[in-house]
DNA sequence: GCGCGGCGTGGAATCGATTCCATAGAATCG
DNA sequence: CGATTCTATGGAATCGATTCCACGCCGCGC
C-alpha cells in the first residue's frame, strides 16, 4: 500500500516477468488475454503507479511542458496559463508552471530547471534581449514557443497578438469619440509587445490627425505602480490630454487610482481605454473600455502549437486579432478638444 | 553542445571515470584538486547539465514540490504560489504550480500527476471532502501541508488564516459604522474557510446585536458570477441590506458590479467590505475596505512547512491573524438603519 | 624495512521502467 | 508429418546519475 510499489511487484504478484507487466500496462498487443487481466488486477489490487522519472529517463519523453510567464499575477497571463494547462490536458500532457516575475534572473533560473527536468518543450512569454538561457535552450535543442511576446533573432514559432491593429482601434476610438490629445501610458521597450505598442501608436496618431506631443508619451514597466506614476506625470504636464489609453491592464489599475487621487474622474472628465480584458474590467464604476485579445485563447494555441513541434508536425506561427470592447470608461461626454 | 551530454561524457574528457566525475560535481570532499579542476573544466566546457529524471531516480529526491492551487485566476491564490515559489527558490526547490480550477476531478488529475512524478512534497489548497487522491496521498506517504483551506479528518499541517477574527473585525466595523442590516455573500460549503467565515458571520450579528434575518445570508462559489447574483438578490429582498460582506474576492468584484448596474453606489449608498487584499482594490473608485491576510506570506510559510516535513524537521500548523483595511467603501455616510 | 591506515579512484551495482533479443511452444502450410 | 512462421514471454541491456566496494598507492610509525 505504500507509494513504493514497483512494476516488480506487480510481476511478481501476477506471476509473470516485468517485461510482460510492462508491455500488458502499456497497451502493446503483444500479451495474452490470460496475463492482460492478471497484471491488470494486480496492477489495481497494489495501487501502482508508475514513476515517471524513470519512465521518461528510458523513453527519453517526460510528456510535460515548461511554461514560463512573466508574471503569475497578472491576470493576463493567469489566463494564458489557464488556457494552456487546459489544451496540455487534453492531450495528457503535464504543465510545469513557473513565474519570471518580470525578472530576467529568474527567468534564467526557472528555464534552467526545465532544462535539467529535461522537459518536451517550453512556452515562454519571454522578456529581455535573448541573451542568457535563452541561447543554451536553441542550443539543447528544446522545443521552444513564444506567447504574447517575441525576441528578435530567434526563428521560433510564436503566437501572438496583433498589436498594431489594437492601437489602432483604440486610438480610432478616441478619436471618435472627439479626444486630439491621447496620453500614452507604454511598456518597456525590452519587450517586444511594449515596443509594437509604441510605435503602433505614434503612427496611429499621426494616421488620424492627433496632436504629437512627445509629452503625451511615458512608459512604465507593465507593473502597477509604474501605471499610476505615469499617469500622474500625464496629468500634471502644461497641457494634460483627455484621454489616456495604457498598454496593459496592471499599469491602467495604478492609473485608475492616480486619477482618482487627483480628484478627477474616469469617464466624465477622463476617458481611458487599457489593453487586455480582464475578466472585472466591466464590473467596475465605469466599467472600462479595452483592447481585448482572448488570453485564453492565446495559451491554448501556444501549446498546441509546441505539442506540434514536440510531435514533429509542422509549426506555424499565429497572430490572433485584437478587438475593441466599447464600455462607459470612453463614452462619457468627452472632454471639448 | 547538444544537451545530450552526460557525465561520461564529462568523465572521459577530463580522463576519469563516472564515479569521480559525480564525486566532483556533487561536491563529495573525497577528490583531488587535480581531479576537481579537470572535472569542472570539462563540464564548463561541455556545457554539461546534469539529468534530474536520473538524478532523482538514484537519490529518492527530487527537489520538487507540488502547488495545486484553487484557482489560478484567483490573485489571492497566484499570491499564494508568488510567495511559496519564492521560498522554494531560496531552498534551491523546484516548485511545480497547478491549476484545480475549482474542480475536484481537476484536483485529482493533477495530484496524480504529482504522485507519478515523485514531488519531495505537496502543498494544496483543498477542496471536497476529501475523496479521491487524497486519501491516494495519505497512504502514499508523501508530505503534505494545506494552505488556506484544510478539509476534516486529515491529520496534516495546514496555514491558515484566523477567520473568525476576520469576520468579526469586519461586522465590528460595519456596526461601528451604524450598520444593522448587513448582508452576507458567503462560500461553498464545501470548503473550509466558506464554513468557516459563516459560522463566524451569524456568531458575529448576534454578537453585536444586529440583525438576524436569514434573508441576509447568501451563498456564492468563490466564483466572481456568483458574487453578482448574491448581491442582486440581497439587494431586492424586501429589506435590503446596508452593508454587504463578501467572503472573497472575486464574489466582490461581481457584487460591484451587480450594484452599479441597480443603480446604486459603492460609499455613499451601500457599504462593501470584502475578504482578500488584492493589489488593485485600493485603487477603485471607491477605494474597498477589506479583511486582508498577507497571501504571500501565507504561500511562503506553507513552502517553509512542507520542507521541513521533507527533511524531517517538526512541523507546527501555524494560524496567520488577519486585519483589518479601512478605506472609502465602508465609511461614505452610513445609510440609516 | 615492513606493515598498517587513509585517501583517491575505477568498476560495478542500483534506482524503475522500457525494449531488444532469443526462445519455447503453438499454429500453419506444403 | 516435418518445416516454418508466429506469438507470448523471460531475461538482459539500457537510460544517466549516484554510491558502495575494493584496491592501489602513499606516508607514517615501529
């Protein structure tokens, strides 16, 4: 009954050879009916369960994948987790979660781990310049996807958003909406989404005609904090803008509360529009206008997308459409231009 | 400079044999400088990382520990895994995050996984009664802490938090603030701190010599749906409530966004307190007073735990005290009871 | 000068499961 | 009925690292 119960004893008990209880357990047609139901049996009576270290160390499959986020608590990537350990699931694969933290160290640390558990391939939103266990990983050979975001010069496949058609709906929308003076709330420019966001939105401003003041651009580091610092900065210029409109959902938060603090008030007096729809956005006071692509979606794609590479089917990169979720946060009056 | 490199491959290159080679690299005082200088060159140069399938298949450990969360998309609960990974890391442990996904069949699949793959430890955040693999994991002997909830019946070291005082601090408020009338969303039944925070609500009303009116207790999932309905039909009873209490997070978040949609405002004409301090409550509009435990610490003292049930060391059930966090949601004027 | 203790090392066994190989026995065919 | 193929099986090798055992060699002591 202990958890020390080897296909040896299971042999043992059904009175054949471990080789027998091996090929009965793993469904090779090569056994007879007589020794299938015996090892069966015992397999059950002793409640074995096989190790899988020395299954995978011989078989040279662990049937798990790494997946690294950036941050478990962004609830972004809490989705892209979601979605991918689902898709992982279904095809009776295992998913190692782990969490960079928006720290290139530890992300060094984590993707070390998943090399030495020699897992069968590895999802990563991925953060800085490639350089690290990045390279060791294309060197081992190590199935690798990106989700969300991209390194440049590593030829992987990826899935990921179309960032520059989000801008460009968002700013559409404000401007619209009546708004010339867009505040920018961007990412940093050492992830590769961060730098897609700000360069979609100087040209979509341009595009329709906006104001481009360079004081209308700040960038935080897709934490909350850096959301709320930003924002202020925004507000206090000469000429503060009308709306604001933040490339992630963690920095919109700190920016939600730095409004509040100034005494003004998202909607009527200020309109803001985040990227990724998480789930509460629209239970809010005002419930808030967003970019939205579907997380979820994003993660079950990416494993499938590295099952495929794992099983040797061809492996095409994705990018999935971003779409405008209209809320109140945007369509209060606007403020007159 | 594949990742096919084992320590033989090591050991010939720097002209010893495996057995030194593993002496070295493990650090074993029994080699000479000579061989230990050889050895680390070669491994540098050979890119060498050692497999921990066949390390852990020799040495009965595996410096990994299972974390089966609840809910990932919970930002309690990704607090929760944020803190013990950390802990994990600074004891050189792997931690291996899964999702239940408020599941049970989810739960087993996972801890299943947990037992084939031989984690050193389990840390879980249960929910049932304890069916399934968890008595699977009892007798399988693998050690095994609790976190947050605890399920009956298990004799199992557990973090948890105090919940009666929880409550208790948050109806004191409330009632300080002049409510009489306070509505209760609470949890599951099914979970431990979903009985616990009720008994301790109607403990608690009598306490203070509010209200008894069992129109004012409704039940959630610990799902942010669920919150909504609860608020929707505590607020339609015949004698609506003055205060809402909500037993966690995300039924919080549905709450608010259930009364915005009545028409009616968070502060000023409905007080809300809720349970968990999630990063961004103190940024809304209003800010949301909360019964807070630090997840984090929480998460790290579970990992803290589970290790030292691993090596051997006693290990003590520890009950975090939570406090209370006063913000805007609960002192706008209190509506007249 | 001989023996003994200790250090460093190579070789082999080991962990648990899979898989190759050889073989015994049954089934098939001419 | 003998030769041959096929099937089920046991035994052994294997995966990569650790660890036990035994041995050679050096130095020290008597």
């Amino acid at each position: 009954m202990d958890s020390t119960v080897t296909i040896k004893d299971v042999a043992e008990r059904a009175g054949v050879s471990a080789g027998t209880a091996s090929r009965v357990l793993s469904g090779n047609p090569a056994t007879s009916a007589a020794a299938r139901e015996r090892v069966r049996a015992a397999a059950a009576e002793l409640g074995y369960r096989p190790d899988a270290r020395a299954r995978a160390l011989r078989s040279a499959r662990s049937h798990a994948v790494g997946l690294l986020v950036s941050d478990v608590r962004n609830p972004f990537f809490a989705d892209i987790a979601h979605g991918a350990e689902q898709a992982a699931l279904a095809a009776s694969y295992v998913t190692l979660l782990a969490n960079a933290n928006e720290d290139t160290a530890q992300q060094d640390i984590y993707l070390e781990a998943f090399l030495t558990q020699r897992v069968d391939g590895i999802i990563i939103a991925p953060q800085g310049e490639g350089g690290g266990n990045l390279r060791a990983l294309e060197r081992a050979r190590t199935p690798l996807v990106f989700v969300d975001r991209t390194v440049e010069g590593f030829d992987v496949p990826s899935v990921t958003a179309d960032n520059a058609q989000g801008v460009e709906l968002a700013v559409a929308h404000l401007a619209a909406e009546g708004h010339t003076r867009i505040g920018y709330i961007g990412g940093p420019r050492s992830v590769s989404t961060g730098r897609a966001r700000h360069d979609a939105f100087l040209a979509a401003v341009a595009r329709h005609g906006l104001e481009e003041d360079p004081e209308l651009i700040t960038a935080g580091d897709f934490r909350r904090a850096s959301g709320g610092t930003a924002a202020t900065a925004l507000l206090s210029g000469r000429k503060p803008p009308t709306a604001l409109l933040a490339a992630d959902s963690l920095m919109a938060v700190g920016a939600l509360g730095a409004v509040r603090r100034q005494g003004r008030r998202i909607g009527s007096d200020l309109a803001l529009v985040a990227f990724d729809n998480i789930d509460w956005f629209g239970e809010l006071a005002p419930p808030l206008t967003v970019v939205a692509h579907d997380a979820r979606e994003l993660g079950e794609h990416a494993m499938r997308l590295v099952l495929d590479v794992i099983e040797g089917r061809p492996a095409e990169s994705v990018v999935l459409p971003m779409h405008l979720v209209v809320r109140e946060s945007s369509t209060g009056r606007a403020a007159g231009a």
